[in-house]
C-alpha cells in the first residue's frame, strides 16, 4: 500500500470499528484520554495477569481483560498501546492471524494519522529529541506536523525498533542525525526506504570541547583507568555522570599525590593553560565540527563561532544549551517554509537547559584568554548530582572532582 493508502484505511478503522486498547499503563492511558471522545473505546486487553479487572483501568473507566484471539471480533480494531513491547505484541498478533495496519496499529502511529496532520519522524539522539521537544511548540509547525520522535540505537536499529520499522512508510517529513563514522553507534535509515515525496533533512550531531581542553572524550567504560567505579557504588554526595568525561588534570594530580588544596590551586591560576594551548583547542574544536557538518542539510558551525564569547552554549562537550536547540529550530523552520512567528518569545521562556545534562565548569584561565564574557569567579555552575542540581563555583566543583576521584581510586585499590 501507498502511504495514503494506509493513512486512509487506518483514520476509516479508527472512526467505524470498535477500539481494543491492548496495554494498560501509561501509553494507554495517555491514548484514551486524548480520543475517547472521539472513538469507541470499548475496553483494555492485557497479557499480565495483575492488570485484569473489571473497571481496573484508570479508576473504573475501562474493564481490563486477558488477551485472548477468540475474543475479538470482527469488527474490533487493535490500538497497540506500548512502544517498548510493539515488537513482542505485534508478533504475538501477527501469529494470531491479524496484519498490522487492517487488524492492528501501534498508538502513536495511530494518533498521528487520526490527527490528519502530516507525519514528522525524528530520529536520533539528544540534540534531535531537544530539538522535537522545542519545535513542537511553535504554531506554524504544530499547525501542520504531528512529530514523533525515535531514538538512534545501536547495530540494526531497524529490526530491533518496529516503531521505526513503520514510520518509514509513512512519514511526510524525516529529520535526522547521520552515521558520520564508521566507529559511531547509531543507525541511519536508508533514505530508499522512505517514500517518494518525503522531505528528507539531516541535522548535525556535534560534541564540541571548546570549552574544555582538559576533557578526554575517548575516555570511557572501556579505559582500563575509566573511573565510574565510585558512581556504581551509587554515593549520591559525589555522583556526577560527566565524570566519565575524564578531567585528564585532575585525576593524574590525585594519582600523583597532589593534595585537594593545592588541585584547586593551579587549577585557578589563570595561566595554566597558555593561550597558544587554548587557542590550539578552539582550532580543533571548530575543525572537527566543520568536517562533521559537511554534507548536512542544518548545520551550526557560523552561529557558535559569533555567539561562544557572549553566552555559555554547551552544558558539556555532548549537551548544548537552549541558544543552539532554538537555532537549530529557526533553521530547520525556514528550511521547509515555515513561519518563525513566536520562536524568538518560545525560546525566551524555555529554560536554559532543554535537556539537562549538568555544567562541566569552564577553567579560569580559558575564560580568561577566550574573553568570555558570562565567566567571572563567582560564577556557579549547575552540576547535576543523584539527588538533583546542586550549584558550585569552579573551585568547589574541583574539590568535589577530587575527593570523588580520591575515593575511587581508593576503591579501586580494595577491588
């Protein structure tokens, strides 16, 4: 079938067959309050024993039953409510006989065609979903796009993601974050796969350590020196995930033997990188983002350069803050002809952090030599921690970094 075809056949189910929920947790409930009076939602059916019940679905609403194929009837119509089960469900249906489109369609394919909108897929990671979650927002886009939003995985994303699986066929609009190197972990549909007159636009997915020389991005689960053994203990005092990050400085000080106070120490003065060091990283930083753009439909590279002295765009080298995810949102706008009416207003009322991943703080030395001008030394960085934010200036950000690496390689010598 056609795109149209099947946007047809499932709006003609939805609105003259009799609704089965199949699921009865947060995704049903979400489904059911949005159509229910719109629909003829008759009730839930369930695999899981403890769901079933008369009137056990939000409080009395619906009867939740046990999946049964000799109790559907011919004019029931299956809205698969669960996007992490459709795989397991949509296989249990299939080998009962029904066929996902005429017999069945998971919910959020559901809610899209029944809008009548046109279908935006999203696919990728954390710039893309910020960048779903804010473009959404804007009524030139809502008006005309209902937006689902898929994340990349790793190996064959289309087999393990049936979600994905069906959205290829019927999506209007596809943006996505490309695989740019052999070594990276996501997948990236083969445009062939979409249909004809979809808009296709790649967004660029970018880490950047501009900020950050002291950062080592290649340092992970897998470096024997990875130092996330502190964090598996889960001690929420020192837990800070961008820890995995290494902070070369700070660790090979502790290894060293270099007290916390005299850390904090040379890492304030604001000479010790030398400008022609921090210089060297911009260069790098700037290089590798324009190589990671070539070819990409948005890109970001022009808007950081002007804008990286007057206001802190990254949390992290992986998370930006909301001034790139509103660019972003601007360019991707104009690029299928939308109106920007409201974006500047949204993106004022957004918060600073659309997908908070903590501030890794910025040394007093590069503030200084880059000229950045939201830095001073008593600035205070929202550092993310298990029980929540908590704000530190650079310095007491440092002697935390310490003392959690202290205490890790501590363990480590026990283990």
């Amino acid at each position: 079938m056609t795109k149209e075809e099947i946007k047809a056949l499932v709006r003609e189910k939805m609105a003259t067959k009799r609704i089965i929920l199949f699921g009865a947790g947060v995704i049903a409930e979400e489904f059911y309050e949005a159509h229910k009076d719109k629909l003829n939602i008759s009730h839930c059916v369930s695999n899981i024993q403890k769901e079933w019940g008369e009137g056990a679905f939000m409080e009395g609403e619906l009867d939740v039953r046990q999946y049964r194929p000799e109790d559907i009837e011919e004019n029931d119509y299956i809205v698969v409510c669960g996007p992490l089960a459709f795989r397991t469900i949509e296989l249990q249906l299939r080998d009962d006989g029904y066929e996902m489109y005429e017999d069945f369609v998971e919910s959020k394919i559901a809610g899209a065609i029944y809008s009548g909108k046109k279908i935006a897929l999203f696919y990728g990671q954390c710039i893309l979903r910020d960048i779903y979650e804010c473009i959404m927002q804007v009524p030139a886009f809502d008006k005309e796009y209902v937006s689902i939003f898929t994340q990349t995985a790793k190996g064959q994303a289309i087999v393990i993601n049936r979600l994905l699986y069906h959205l290829k066929d019927i999506c209007d609009l596809y943006i996505y974050t490309p695989k740019i190197l052999d070594k990276d972990s996501i997948y990236s549909l083969d445009i062939s796969q979409l249909s004809k007159d979809c808009k296709v636009i790649s967004v660029s997915n970018l880490t950047c350590t501009l900020y950050w020389p002291q950062i080592n991005d290649k340092f992970d689960e897998y470096n024997p020196l990875y130092l996330h053994s502190y964090n598996a203990k889960r001690d929420m005092d020192f837990f800070h995930w961008m820890y995995r990050q290494e902070d070369c400085n700070i660790n090979n000080m502790v290894k060293d033997g270099i007290g916390t106070k005299e850390i904090i120490k040379r890492l304030s003065s604001d000479c010790y990188y030398t400008k022609k060091e921090i210089e060297k990283n911009a260069r790098i930083s700037f290089k590798l983002i324009e190589t990671a753009e070539k070819g990409i439909d948005i890109t970001i590279l022009d808007f950081i350069k002007e804008q990286y002295q007057k206001e802190m765009l990254y949390q992290n080298f992986v998370h930006p803050n909301k001034k790139i995810i509103w660019m972003y949102v601007r360019r991707l706008l104009i690029s299928i002809g939308l109106s920007l009416l409201d974006v500047d207003d949204l993106e004022r009322k957004s918060p600073m952090h659309i997908h908070q991943g903590g501030d890794v703080p910025i040394y007093p030395c590069v503030a200084k030599e880059m000229e950045l001008e939201f830095v001073d030394k008593d600035t205070k960085y929202e550092v993310l921690q298990g029980g929540g934010l908590v704000y530190m200036t650079f310095e007491e950000y440092t002697e935390h970094y310490a003392e959690y690496t202290r205490k890790t390689y501590e363990l480590m010598r026990l283990l």
